[in-house]
C-alpha cells in the first residue's frame, strides 16, 4: 500500500483531507464515539444501585466537568487546531513530556474500549441471531475482531465514508431510543408498566444524596457514558472551519448526550422502577444490560429493537473510537514523538494510513490476548478506563489554563472560558482519578486480583506506566532528540493546518458553519 511520508514544512498541514467535515458532520462524529445505546446499557444500572432514585441528578452533576473541559479544547482548538489534540496542546503548554503521556493517555483509552466495543457487537450479534455464548467463545472472538477489522478498513477508507455511514448508524440510535421513551411512559400512564413510579422533582436533587461514597462512584461511572465527544475535536484538520466547528461541536455534542441521558434515565425509572427483584433498575442482575431485561416487556415482538440499538451502538463507536487515536498518534510521528512512519498519509484517501493500520492491529490483538488469558482481566481493563480518560481530560484543562495564562484577564470571557472553568473542570477530573485509584485497590472492586490488590488499580496504573517506560525508550532514539529538546513542537511552533480552510470544497455534510 502507497503512503506519502508528510513533510513538516508543507503549507496544508499534515496531508489529510481539510474541509471535509461540517458542524452537522463533526457533531454526529462526537455523538457516535460515545455510544449513546450502549453507554446507557453498561452504565445506567450501576448508577442505580449506586445512589437509587437519586440516578438522574448524577448524570447531570457527572455533566458539570465534561462541559467544563469542553470549553477548554474550545478555546484551545481556536488557538492550535491540531489533530494531535492533548499531546499537541499539553506539549505546548508543559513540554514534551506532559504532552508525551497526554497522547499516550488518549491512546490507551481507545485501545481498551476497542476491545469492550468489539465484544458487546459480538455478543449482541449472536443474541440477534438467538444464540448466546461465553464471552471467550471463538465465536464470539471472531466476530468481534471482524468488526474490528471492518472499522479499521472504513477508518483508513477516508472521514466522508466514516462519516455518512455514522448518519445513519446515529439515526438507528436515536430512533431506538425515541422508542424505548414513548413506550415507557406510554405503559405508564397506561398503567401496564411493571412497576409504575411516578416522576418526582428530587430524582433530580444534588441534595437528595445520603452516601458521599454513593455519590462518587456514580459520578465516576457516568463519566464514563460522555467520553468520547473530544472525536470532532481530533478531526479538527479535516473540517471546514478549524477554528470554530470543532469547538461548537463538541459543546453541542455534550449538551445532547446530556438531555438523552436525563430523558431516557427518568423514563426508564417510571416504567420499572427502582425494585430490587423483576425488572426493576435496582435488581443486581439486570445492572450490566438493562435493555436485556426489560424489551420483551416493554416492545413484545419488536424487542429485537433494542437488541439492534446496543449492535448499532457498539460498532458504531469502534470505527469513531479508531479516528482520534489514529491522528494523534499520526500528530505525534509529524512532531517525532514517535517513529516516522506515523506521519505517513495515505495519497488518495488522506487518511493517517499506518497509524490507522496499527490502531487496528494493536487492538485486535490486546482483545484476543486478554480474551485468552482472562476474560476477567478484560472486563477489569475496561473497568480502569476511567483513569485513563480522567488523566488526559484533565492535563487538557491544565493545559488551557498554563497556556493562555498571560491573557486570562484580558476580558471576563477569557477569565472564565480559559482560567476558571477548565481549571475546576481539571480539579475535579483529578480527583475523579485519585478517588477512582483509591476505590481500585480494593480487592473487591473489579474481578481479579493482581500483586495481592485490585486487578483495576493495577491494569489501569500499569497501563500508564507502560507509557512512561516507552516514552523514555524512544527518548533513546536519534530521531527523538529534537521532540524532548523542544525543537519540534513547542508553544511557538506554527499551526501545522491548512491556512485558508475556506478555499477547499463543499463538505459532505453541506458544510454548516
């Protein structure tokens, strides 16, 4: 396969296809990456059982610092709309060895959900198909790693084919879950539900909570279910404004996934309540995949529905999930934090093709090698996301107050946008990671236990400290020497994307600005 090395001296940035994305495009690209479907499946039990009827308000308050770092990577995409996203702006901010594990953050994020992702389309797939297995059933593996291979393959095809297909794998989503809305309040106000629960004003109360330990396990978890909107974000190069789409879609992007969580969360408590037996939110076997539980009940014949929701869901987040680590990886080789042959473009599709081949191929052999050994210590990887996704969420809220410190009190704007409000989004995602470390040491919190504590606390500290050990081997390289002196990518290094966005064609979205 043909790939054109990109030369840091090129007037249109990195090579990738500019002007391709609008601000419907990158928005639905944000959409997609979080799983919305699946995201509620995985998540919405565990909050349940972690502070009951009080589920609502947690994902609301879980909302406050995602915004928050939303307004940071604004405010830092209009100064440095570049792919690499947290490696380039911590780099610039703290130096290349912030911005270093930054990106290498951003990369273990992908690399583990990949693996989740993979599965949960798997395993759904079989069940539309009638047919249930274990989780490390070569059958279910197959599938999965096709899935895998399917996305890398629309990933490396180019952003416009990614990009119409997540139109209607997103539109699948949302009419599943308009669906599953109007048919909980329907039975309802019918009263056919299971357990009707009348709606109550302090389901949405930040002063209802009676256990503080409740409190921050289920902010933790519903973290979670908002990753994945700083996608449009990395895509930044490839949209027609730069400057301005990525940002506005990435706040857009929050306050849907925000409205979708409330809506479908408070429906689902009025149609099941919060029992503890049946389907209630509260029964602990129905915590990891309430869907499950609750379709044939809800939709009878069409439960299938649902089942096709969580598919969609799932394989739709794996290609959106590739794109990010992709060109920030694909930023990393252009700045030489990494081997050369990451910068390489594909000629035709202008798409990172080696970092996209690797993002693939490493992913697909962390699941088959985790599904092997344990499927225990996959599901405890997937458990220790949260660190990973805490750890580079909040370096880019640092990174945006550091940054535009000289200029924080220009204006009240800048005071706000840029000083205060990232940074207490960065505080708080900090002590998301320190409580989340503290909780993972317990030898109770996930499924195995690793060195006599926690697999989580292990798997997901190791993880990063992976990154540490290969950050100081490329320190060894010749190549490196210009990155971790400074030389390649520092505060002053010029914005390496097209100058005049506005000169390239229409994007496949129409181009909304």
């Amino acid at each position: 396969m043909a790939t054109t090395p990109i030369n840091l001296q090129r007037s249109d940035g990195k090579g990738l296809a500019a002007g391709t994305l609008g601000l419907w495009g990158s928005t639905v690209i944000g959409l997609a990456s979080t799983a919305p479907v699946y995201s509620l499946v995985a998540t919405l039990g565990f909050v349940v059982l972690a502070v009951g009827a009080q589920a609502p308000i947690a994902f609301i308050v879980a909302f406050v610092p995602m915004l928050f770092i939303a307004f940071a990577y604004r405010e830092l995409n209009r100064e440095v709309p570049d792919c690499g996203t947290t490696f380039t702006w911590g780099t610039k901010a703290f130096g290349p060895w912030v911005g270093w594990m930054g990106g290498w953050g951003v990369a273990v994020a992908g690399m583990v959900v990949l693996a989740n992702l993979a599965q949960i389309a798997s395993v759904y797939f079989w069940s539309l198909l009638g047919q249930e297995f274990e989780n490390d059933d070569w059958r279910i593996l197959l599938v999965a790693v096709v899935f895998i291979a399917a996305m890398t393959w629309v990933s490396w095809r180019g952003v416009e084919i990614g990009e119409r297909l997540q139109n209607i794998l997103l539109a699948v989503q949302y009419l599943a879950l308009v669906i599953f809305v109007v048919a909980a309040l329907w039975q309802f106000f019918a009263g056919t539900a299971p357990n009707p629960t009348p709606f109550d004003w302090e389901w949405l109360s930040p002063f209802a909570f009676t256990e503080w330990s409740g409190f921050t396990e289920a902010v933790l978890l519903a973290l979670f279910i908002y990753w994945g909107w700083d996608t449009c974000l990395a895509l930044n190069e490839e949209t027609k404004d730069p400057k301005r789409i990525p940002g506005r879609a990435a706040l857009l992007t929050t306050v849907i996934l925000l409205f979708t969580y409330v809506s479908v969360t408070i429906a689902a408590m009025m149609y099941a309540g919060l029992g503890e037996s049946g389907t209630g939110l509260g029964n602990e076997a129905n915590a990891d995949d309430f869907f499950l539980a609750i379709k044939d009940g809800l939709l009878g014949p069409f439960g299938w529905v649902l089942v096709v929701a969580v598919l969609i869901s799932a394989i739709s987040s794996t290609q959106t999930t590739i794109l990010p680590t992709a060109r920030g990886t694909l930023a990393m080789g252009v700045y030489r934090a990494l081997p050369a042959r990451f910068k390489d473009v594909h000629p035709r599709f202008k798409t990172p093709s080696f970092s996209t081949l690797v993002m693939g191929v490493v992913a697909i052999v962390y699941y088959v090698g985790m599904s092997l050994i344990s499927d225990n210590i996959l599901q405890d990887s997937i458990l220790s996301l949260g660190l990973a996704i805490a750890f580079y969420y909040a370096i880019t809220g640092y990174a945006c107050v550091w940054y535009f410190r000289r200029t924080l009190f220009d204006s009240a704007r800048d005071f706000f946008y840029r000083g205060l409000l990232p940074l207490l989004g960065a505080l708080m995602l900090t002590y998301a990671f320190v409580q989340s470390a503290i909780d993972m040491w317990d030898v109770d919190y996930g499924y195995t236990v690793l060195l006599g504590i926690g697999g989580t606390f292990v798997i997901g500290i190791g993880a990063l400290l992976v990154g540490v050990v290969l950050m100081f081997l490329w320190f060894l390289f010749p190549r490196s020497k210009r990155f971790f002196r400074g030389e390649s990518l520092n505060r002053d290094t010029p914005v390496m994307v097209p100058d005049e966005p506005g000169e390239y064609s229409r994007s496949v979205d129409g181009g909304l600005a």
